[in-house]
C-alpha cells in the first residue's frame, strides 16, 4: 500500500527534472548549413595579403631582392648635360612624353609622328624662338620619375651600379668590364663600378638584363631621389 502512495510522487519529480533541461545549442556545422538552406552568405574573413592597390608598373632587379615601381605620368625630371652648371629639375610632362626611350631603340610611330610634326612646328617659328628651343633641348636630357613602394619619388639620370664578384685592379676592371661590352665610368667602391648607361628608362632596363646574366655579384640602375628639406 505504501509503493503505490509513492509513485504519483516519483513521477511528478521525474516530470520536472526533464522540463528543467536547457535546450541543446545547434552545432556549427548546422548553423552554416541553415545559413546556405536560406540562401545567406556564409561570413569569411579578409585574406591576408590582399591590397587594393594598383600593380607596379616596372620592377627594378637589385642584386637577390626585387623594387616595385608606379611610372608617374605627369611628372618628368631634366637632367642637364655635362658641363652645364645647373640642378636637376622636376616639371610637368609633355603628353607622351614618359614613355619615350621605353622600347629597347626601336622608335614607337606616334613618337615619329610627333617628333615630325615638332620639327616641323619648329622650322615655321621665328628664328629666335627656334633658337631658344634648340638651346633648351640640348641643355638637358629627360627622364621619368618613379614611384616606389614608399611613395618616394626617384628617376634615372644614366649610368648603372655594377658590383663585380672580386676585387681587381683598375686596369684589368677596366678591361673586364669593357670585355662585356660596357664603358666603365669610375670605380666607386673596393668592387664597385659606375658604367655608363642612357638617361632614362633604358637605364633600368640594362640594369636588369646585366643582373639577369649572373655575371656580377650586384646591379642596380644609378638612381636619382630629390633631396628632402627638413
């Protein structure tokens, strides 16, 4: 008799137990696979490395290490010739005017065409002015300016950096160099050489062709960087 007062009891704490139970919390995978049943796109984070900025336009090699460069279109550098007492200047570019001397000596039509209609410009003007044209032109030689990575601003006024893989003496440097079919310019360091190279872009593309041979333990063009005021 007793048992049977107690069941109702059991049974009434046995119900209570279950509904004090939290529900269970959906697992990842169900939730990711709600997300796609309801057509929402599943979160992802940023990928590493990713940037929002334009490819560099030329790649300088330098020795084992590569520098990205943006060609910037609206500014060239003049660089007068020897012997003419004058700084390096950066002003504004004539239209098309960055990219000539870009390919490798073979003259692009438009610059033929253009520099045929210069010519001609020219012959029409006044003596005077053609003069001052002609003076202005062989006073300087011009070259683009880059951008590097750190927003700097740099060009080439001729001329590449060559690190020889040993120390020689003046005379057989010389010799080696000019062997190659290079015109050393001077010793700057124990290994060091200058040798001679167009202003311009020319420039940096025999730099990299003569650190793609393998031939030299370091090559960078002869870089030209505006000095900053403090």
């Amino acid at each position: 008799m007793t048992s049977q007062r107690k069941q109702p009891w059991l049974l009434a704490a046995l119900l209570g137990l279950l509904l004090a139970l939290p529900a269970a919390a959906p697992a990842a995978g169900d939730s990711q696979r709600r997300h796609a049943q309801d057509g929402e796109p599943t979160p992802t984070k940023p990928r590493l490395g990713e940037s929002k900025s334009t490819s560099p336009s030329h790649v300088a090699q330098e020795g084992g290490s590569q520098r990205p460069l943006w060609l910037d279109n609206s500014r060239v550098v003049e660089f007068p010739k020897s012997g003419v007492a004058a700084q390096p200047s950066i002003r504004a570019a004539a239209p098309g005017e960055t990219t000539r001397g870009s390919h490798s000596g073979k003259p692009d039509a438009k610059d033929t065409a253009a520099d045929a209609a210069a010519a001609s410009s020219d012959a029409a003007a006044s003596s005077s002015g053609a003069a001052d044209a002609s003076t202005a032109t062989d006073a300087a030689e011009i070259s683009p300016v880059f951008v590097d990575a750190s927003g700097q601003p740099r060009a080439l006024p001729g001329g590449v950096i060559i690190s020889l893989k040993e120390e020689l003496p003046d005379n057989q440097a010389q010799a080696q160099l000019q062997a190659q079919g290079l015109t050393p310019v001077r010793r700057i360091g124990a290994r060091m050489w200058l040798v001679q190279s167009p202003v311009g872009i020319a420039s940096l593309e025999l730099a990299n062709r003569l650190q793609a041979s393998g031939r030299y333990d370091f090559v960078q063009p002869n870089w030209w960087q505006p000095r900053t005021t403090k």
